[in-house]
C-alpha cells in the first residue's frame, strides 16, 4: 500500500482549504483526515474516498454552521445609542480643538450649499413653468413653420380662424384660446393719465383652458361683451384700492370706457406670458378674418381631449391645415398646395406642450422672453462645481491632518475600537460638520436671496425654501455632502495599522498623496475654467457694445407715446427744432432698440412669384431718420421732401442688396401687397442703399429691411448734443406739456433701450463673476488651510534648515513650491477645456470675438499669483520662526 | 418548564458528549453515533450541531494539544457544562416520571 493511498484525494481538501471558515479549518481538517483512515481501514477506499467527499460537502457553505466569535470583553453595537453620543461628543470636541480647521470647513461648505441652494432654487422655479394649471397636460400651443422662396420662418403664432376651424372640423379638439399683445395704453387716476402695459386681447376661454382664479366676476362672460377689460389684482388695487372691481370703469387713453368685467388673481411669475390686462379678441379688427395664407399673428392655444396624444392631434391639425390652405393659396396666389409645394416652399403645424414653452421653445413671436434650458444645465454645474470643491477641501484638510489624527486612530485600536466604530465616529465628525454648514448656509441663502433674484432677473420668494420638497432636498444634501466629504478620511484613517501608526512609519506615504495633490489640481481646473469664462463673457459682452451697430445711439431721446398728439405731431416736432441743444428730430415708431416691427414680402415683378419674393423689415420714415441716426447711405441718396415720387421711393439695407444678388439695385422696383381680398399692389423704387445697422439681437446676423417714405406717428427720436441732459430734458418736457397737458412725458435714452436687449448676456456674465468669485475663494480657503498644516508638519524641518543657514526666502519657496507646481497643472488641463466651451457658447453668436491667447496667461497668472498670496503668508511665518522654539518643542 | 429547547438529534449528540467524557470531539462523536444508535450521519451534521449545543450553552469546548497521527493538527474537545448536564437529567426525569403515568395496557394494546 503506498503512502499515498492512506490519504484523502487532495483537490478535496483543498477545496475544504478554501471553502472553509477559517477559525473551525484545523479541527475539520485533523478530523476528516482522522474519520477517512477509519473508514478507510473498515471499508476500503473507495467508500472512504466516497464518504469523505460527502463528509466535506457537508462542512462547506452553506451547509457549514460559523462559529462565532469568542468574545472575552463586550463589544457594544455601533448604533448604540451610548457610542453615538460618543461619536459626537468627541467629533464636538473635535472641532472645538481646530477652531480654525473647523471654520474653514464650516465656511467653504456653507458658502457652497448655499450656492447650491439657491441654484436649486432658480432650477426648480424654470422646471415649474406652467405646470399649475389644472389642464397643463392636455394644452398644446400651435406652430406655424412657413417656408417660401427664400424666406424661412418659424413662427408661435398662427392664422386667426386656425383655433376655431380646428375646434369644429376635429373630434380631438376640445377648445382653443388666442392670444395677442394689444399696445399699452393710458389709463386714468384721479387726473393724471399712467401708462400701463403688458395688455392681451383673449378668447373668453382663456379662462377656462388655463386656471386663473377670479376674484370677482363671473369667468363664464368676462370677455364676451364690447368695452370690458379683465384686470389683475396688482390694477384693481392700484385703481380701485380693492379687488371688488366689477361694474367699475376705467378711462382709456383719456376718453374711451371700459367697464371691468373680471378681477383675477395676479399671474403665477411661473407663466410664460405676463399680462395684467385682457380684453376681448373680437375687438382686435384682424381676429374675425378666415384666412390661412398671411396673417400669422395670434399666439393659439389648443385644449386637447382627455386621452389625445399630440402626435395624433398634429397629424389631425397638418390635415386640417392643408385642405383649407389649398383654396386659400389658389385665392391670393393663383397656385394650388400642390403647386406650392413642388417648389419646395410649405407651411407645416406642430405642437409645443404647454409646460416645454418656456424652456424648450425660442422661436419668432414669443408672448415672452423665455428661459433658457442651457442656462440651467450650466448654472446647475457651476453650483455642483462649487460644491465639489468645498468637499474637496474638507477632505484635502482632513487627510492634511492625517499624522495627527493617526496616533489616535493608533491610540484607539489599540484600546479595542473596531474599525466600524471608528468610520462611524469620523463620519458623525463630517456629519456635524455638514450640519452646521447647512444651517449657516440656510441663513447665506436667505441673505442672499435679493441679489440672486437682482442677478438672475426672478422673484423669488423665500416662502419657497420652507415647501417641502426643497426641506427633502436640504437634509438630502446635507447627508450626501456629509457622506462625500467624509467617507474618504473616514474609510483611509480607520485602515491603519496601529503598530505602523504608532511606530510612526505613515509620514512617508504622506508626502506620496497622489490624490490629495489630484484633487487640488481639479479645485484650481474648475477655478481657472471659471476665469476664462468670465474673462471671456466679458470681452463678448465689451465687444457687442463697443462694437459699429451702424447708427449711434449716444444722446439719442426717445419719445415713446406721441400717437397721442395725433396731427400735432410735426408742430411738436418743429417746437423741439428750436430748443437749443436739440439737433436733429425724426418722427417714427421703427427704431433699431425697440420691438415694433413690420415683416414684409417684395416681389420683383407683379406676378408675384414666391420663388424670388424677399422677405423684409418695411419701416415708416422720414426724411431726417437717416441723418437723425447717423446711419450711412452707401449708395444713392435719401428721401427728398421736394420730390413728389418718393412716396414710392424706398431705400434699403446692404443686407437686402445682397440677398436681391444684383450688382446695381438702384432703381429697381419692388412690389408689396397692399390687400389680400383685392390683390392691390404698391411698388417701390430703390432710391438708395444704406449701410447695414442692428436691429436686433446681436446673435443673428442682421436682416434685410427697407425704409418707405410715410408718415408714422409713433414715437420720436431726438438727438441731442448738450453737457446738460437734464436741463434739456426738463425744457423738451415743457415743450410737451404745450401740446399734451392730460399726458405724462414718457421717454427713453437709446443707449439703455439698447443695453436691456443685452440683459440676458449680462445676466449670465454677473453670475459667471460671483460664481467664478466664490469658487476662487473657497478654493483659496482650503489652499491656505493646506499650506497652514503643511507647514506645521515641517515646523521642525524648517527649524533645522535655518539653523543650518536657510534663508527666508528660499524656505518660502521651499514651501510654496509644491503648491506652484499643482497650479501649473490645473492651468494644462484646464485651459483646452476652457477653450472648448467658451468657443461654443460664443458660437451662438453672429458677431463674436475669438478666443486670444492671453485670456489664458491673465486667468493662469491669477491663479498663481492668488496661490502664492495664499501659500506664501503661511510659509513665511513659518520661515520666519524662531528655530530655537521649534526645535525645543520635543 | 422554562428551558432552551433541545432537539432530539442535539439530545443525542449531548448523550454521546457525556458518555464519551473527556475524550470527546467530531470524530469520536461521529463514531459513536453510528455504533450505538446505528445512524450515519454526515460530518457537516454532528459538527453544526456542536457549535449550536456550545452557542446554547449545554456544552463548552477547547483545542487540545497537537497530535501526531493527524498531521499535528490540534482537535476540539468538548465537555458537558453544568447547564447540559442539569438539562439533561431533567430531560431524563421528565421522561421517567412520563413513563410512570402511561397505563400499562395502551402500550400492549398499541403493540399488537
């Protein structure tokens, strides 16, 4: 019998080696070899062999039963209610010992939350939109897309009779609204005449789709009867200092009534539309027309059935759409759709839900400005960003303190703390922390919460931060944060060896912190993307007011309401000729700052063949508009008084000219429907070209526009040339009062008109600074609590070198050269990243700058030098010590 | 009639731990079951119910010294507790005085 054969198969036991708990293997093992010889000897081998592979199946999980442990002393349970007030007793003592580890923890954490807070706060506010109707998900608003020869709009407004047709031709149509903007008008207090704005016409069904609650009247009819007017809360307050309103009349304009009919609640800022005032649509003269091809101009509001999907209700509309087009097109134009559509020109209808308008939806003909979801994913980021980086120093502190907190972590596990409890105590310290943070950061919000409401153009209120969802998010966050910032120190400290610990063996791997060094260089990435941005938003925003708009709109008066004045008009205007100071007046409403606005088609011959039609501004004027605003003429000449034909002349801009692609369009004449049902044509001849100017944003490139020689009583526009505005405001405004005593002086300066068409881009520019600002310094904080505790680390190196002969100088350097370092990476990686999104939010732009390379130089220097600031106080007050001191402390 | 419960598989395990004396361990126990009961039990089976019969208290254990004749690997003996042996008495009591009040004729009868 070999030696060999007495023993049991060997793969068995190594699968017991394995598979076994570990604490019962020797005995198993020493009594399944002992029960195999047994067997072996009364049974033979292969029964031994048989019953030993069963015997050790028997003991391998699951089968196998765990011993457990001997416990010589008590161990309580982590979660004992003793060893939490432990842990935070301690963690308090904790943060009592390092008042200053302790307040930039605190500070840099609360500073970030409560940036998050807020951009939480603006995040849910744009996600709210719309969504409190009762109806928000069953009410689309109508597009119309319109595409003919060269021209291509996308528009939010449709034809007037679309929402009815619909309702009556489709099952799946429950009910419509249209809206449309009505001018401000004046209405009367006591003696003076305000002007109030913000005015729709509606269907009376307004207010059944959407849900405005009325305070007074009767939702059924508030709009079905002539001279009735349906006003908000904030009106009826203001006019009647009561929401009890119906009945009451409101003078119009001075003269014309209009009996209240309806008080409703102020609208919810969260609507896309802002108006304080409606009245009825039947009064608008364009609403009762039936036709499709041509007047696109009321905002229409579909009320679906219960359980209509959109895409059926758009394929049900296209249909609707194209059988009525068809005769409408055959009417006006002489075409079939067919027709139309084989030279690729179309009209398509699509659906926006109501709740996506504000974020989702920037097309031509918005009641108002929308929001921008862009804005909120980068809002979002840059306060998850800030966040991220005041973790980041909690942790990058935490691990800097390591050597110190090491010996007690050595201390304590020597003493029979288990791991688990030593975690818990860490993370109840970072827990603490968080708290507190939280609480300081609750009260930095509300604080803050005015100019964050100035920056971000909101209301609002502080009410909201107590809605429970926003409580949910708070303590979330807390425990989140808590989690993020202390599971790293918590997890790395409670691993240690104590003999290691104690033996003092970890300084080594200290100075080997690969992550914390990581960390820091994606702290001061983010701060220097964050500089480049605002350098860069900046410069765009410099460039876009500095840049040549075509006209001049410095000491430019705008005069707003003078329809009032009706024919009186030019003697006003020749009354404010001879105020001194005054240079030049032109008397129109068409300005390159504000929105009224006139969309054209001219056709080149009277056939009025589409494929050559150019869609343009056409803009009343007079003769002294070119002059007034100091646009150029680049070829041609301008209106001419003396000359009878220019009331059909026209001048247009360098953008018309090329998108005409003739090389001579002098003389040219163009031709404009006057009338639909008539099919009257006005002709224009091109007098001159002028050079092309903005007048709109400065995102699109500008768009060409045709200026006619009629009268337009509008507004007037005064260029001025004085070194004391006000005085010559005050002697225009007595002009005024000559020919208006009811009317209040309304006016404007050019250039701020023209800047609130950039506030959106300012907006985004202040908060890049506050952000990019606070980033900086939470960034800066932990760099300062870094240096702090690296320098104490090295109290004794130090004290040894300058005893040896070190200079100041070369200990500052010594100390900060680490940091400098660190930055020098932050600014490699950062810069391309930089470069990345800056060229892409530019590219948004139609006349932009380009990215140079010193951006790059400025936003690294000033991350350096503010490194250096922050480094260097610490290294040289630890250079500066006195080496006796440091080297007795032992 | 407070008392751990002690299942009758775990009872005898507990028996052959007090018959064996001191010499009891997994092997012995094993090896004793199955001569004087004439069950064969699995290995996994007599070794589960011992750490339950020390868990509950009825038994206590320790590592013996190293022995020659299996690779020098220590065993585990295991040793009655006062506790096991007073449950064991009263299992035995009861058991006798149950035995006491059965009728005579009921255990002929169910013979038959």
């Amino acid at each position: 019998m070999k030696m060999n054969d007495t023993r049991p198969p060997r793969w068995a036991q190594w699968l017991l080696r394995q598979l076994h708990p570990e604490d019962t293997l020797e005995e198993v093992e020493g009594d399944l070899e002992e029960l195999y010889d047994y067997w072996f000897q009364r049974n033979g081998k292969t029964l031994a062999v048989l019953r030993y592979l069963f015997s050790v199946i028997s003991v391998l999980p699951p089968f196998v039963r765990k011993r457990k442990n001997e416990k010589d002393y008590y161990t309580p349970s982590n979660l004992h209610p003793d060893m939490i007030r432990n842990y935070f007793k301690i963690a308090w003592r904790n943060l009592l010992k390092n008042k200053g580890y302790a307040s930039i923890n605190i500070l840099g954490l609360s500073i970030g939350m409560a940036v998050c807070l807020l951009i939480m706060l603006f995040v849910q506010h744009e996600l709210s939109f719309d969504q409190y109707h009762t109806n928000a998900g069953k009410i689309y608003r109508a597009n119309m897309e319109i595409k003919f020869g060269n021209n291509h709009i996308d528009l939010v407004v449709v034809n007037p009779n679309f929402g009815e047709t619909a309702k009556n031709d489709i099952a799946a149509v429950e009910d419509f609204v249209r809206l449309r903007w009505s001018d401000g008008f004046l209405i009367k207090k006591g003696n003076e005449n305000i002007r109030e704005n913000r005015i729709a016409f509606a269907d009376n069904s307004l207010f059944s789709i959407f849900s405005f609650p009325f305070l007074d009247g009767n939702p059924q009819t508030a709009l079905t009867e002539p001279n009735t007017i349906v006003i908000n809360e904030s009106i009826a307050r203001k006019y009647f200092n009561s929401t009890q309103a119906v009945g009451k009349t409101l003078i119009i304009n001075d003269t014309q009534h209009r009996r209240v009919s309806g008080v409703i609640k102020d609208i919810p800022e969260n609507t896309h539309f802002q108006f304080r005032m409606f009245i009825p649509m039947f009064e608008d003269g364009g609403s009762k027309e039936k036709i499709w091809a041509g007047s696109q101009n009321y905002n229409t509001y579909i009320l679906a059935r219960e359980g209509v999907s959109a895409a059926h209700l758009n394929t049900e509309l296209s249909r609707m759409l194209d059988k009525n087009l068809d005769s409408n097109l055959q009417k006006v134009l002489g075409k079939s759709l067919s027709q139309f559509k084989a030279q690729g020109d179309f009209f398509h209808v699509s659906l926006t839900p109501l709740a996506d308008i504000h974020l989702y939806s920037n097309k031509t003909g918005e009641l108002d400005g929308n929001g921008n979801l862009q804005y909120v994913y980068v809002f979002s980021a840059i306060a998850l960003f800030i966040l991220v980086i005041a973790c980041i120093n909690f942790m990058n502190l935490a691990t800097a303190r390591m050597s110190g907190r090491a010996k007690e972590v050595g201390l304590r596990k020597s003493m029979g703390s288990l791991r688990s409890s030593l975690i818990m105590q860490f993370l109840s310290e970072s827990m603490l922390t968080t708290v507190f943070s939280m609480v300081l950061a609750v009260s930095l919000a509300l604080l803050a919460l005015p100019v964050f409401n100035e920056l971000t153009d909101k209301q609002i209120q502080v009410a909201f931060l107590a809605h429970p969802a926003v409580v949910i998010a708070l303590i979330t966050l807390t425990f989140i944060v808590g989690l993020l910032a202390g599971a790293y120190p918590a997890f790395y400290f409670s691993g240690f060896q104590p003999v290691k610990v104690l033996k003092g063996t970890l300084e080594n791997s200290f100075k080997k912190s690969m992550l914390r060094n990581g960390l820091v260089v994606f702290q001061f990435s983010a701060s220097i993307v964050l500089i480049v941005g605002t350098i860069v938003v900046y410069q765009q925003m410099d460039y876009i007011r500095g840049k040549d708009i075509g006209y001049s709109r410095e000491q430019m008066l705008v005069i707003n309401n003078t329809n009032q004045l009706g024919d009186q008009v030019q003697s006003f205007k020749n009354q404010l000729l001879t105020v001194p100071g005054v240079r030049n007046v032109t008397v129109t409403g068409f300005l390159p700052t504000n929105y009224y606005r006139n969309n054209n088609s001219f056709f080149p011959t009277q056939a009025l063949d589409t494929k050559d039609a150019v869609s343009m501004q056409k803009w009343e004027v007079d003769e002294n508009y070119i002059n007034t605003m100091n646009m150029k003429i680049v070829a041609g000449r301008n209106f001419d008084k003396t000359m009878g034909t220019d009331s059909n002349a026209m001048i247009i801009n360098e953008a018309a000219a090329k998108f005409m692609g003739q090389k001579n369009v002098l003389n040219k004449v163009f031709y404009n429907i006057r009338d639909e049902e008539t099919k009257t044509l006005n002709g224009y001849r091109i007098v001159g070209v002028v050079k092309d100017f903005n007048f709109s944003s400065l995102r699109d490139e500008v768009k060409p526009l045709a200026m006619i020689y009629r009268k337009n009583n509008a507004g007037i526009s005064v260029r001025l040339q004085s070194s004391d505005l006000p005085a010559l405001i005050g002697q225009i405004g007595d002009k005024w009062k000559l020919f208006s005593p009811g009317l209040p002086f309304e006016y404007s300066f050019m250039d701020d008109d023209f800047n609130t068409l950039y506030k959106g881009e300012e907006k985004v520019g202040n908060i890049f600074t506050v952000f990019t600002l606070l980033a900086l310094f939470i960034g800066c904080m932990g760099l300062f609590g870094l240096a702090t505790f690296m320098a104490e680390q090295r109290t004794k190196e130090i004290g040894i070198r300058k005893v040896l002969g070190a200079s100041v100088m070369g200990i500052t350097s010594l100390l900060s050269i680490n940091f400098v370092k660190l930055v020098f990476v932050a600014i490699l990686i950062a810069c391309p990243l930089a470069y990345y999104f800056m060229d892409k939010w530019l590219a948004g732009f139609a006349y932009r700058i380009h990215i140079e390379w010193w951006v790059f130089v400025v936003a690294g220097a000033l991350a350096l030098v503010i490194t250096i600031l922050t480094v260097s106080w610490q290294a040289i007050k630890a250079a500066l010590m006195n080496p006796v001191r440091s080297l007795r402390s032992e | 009639m407070k008392r751990t419960y002690l299942g009758e598989f775990e009872e005898m395990v507990l028996l052959m731990v007090a018959i064996l004396d001191q010499e009891a361990y997994g092997v012995t126990v094993n090896q004793a079951l199955e001569e004087h009961t004439g069950r064969i039990v699995a290995f996994g089976t007599v070794h589960n119910t011992l750490i339950r019969l020390e868990e509950k208290g009825f038994v206590n254990s320790k590592l013996g010294g190293a022995t020659a004749e299996r690779g020098g690997r220590r065993k585990r003996l295991f040793q009655v507790t006062a506790l096991g042996s007073r449950t064991l008495q009263e299992m035995h009591e009861l058991r006798q005085d149950l035995w006491q009040m059965v009728p005579p004729h009921t255990l002929r009868l169910s013979r038959l």
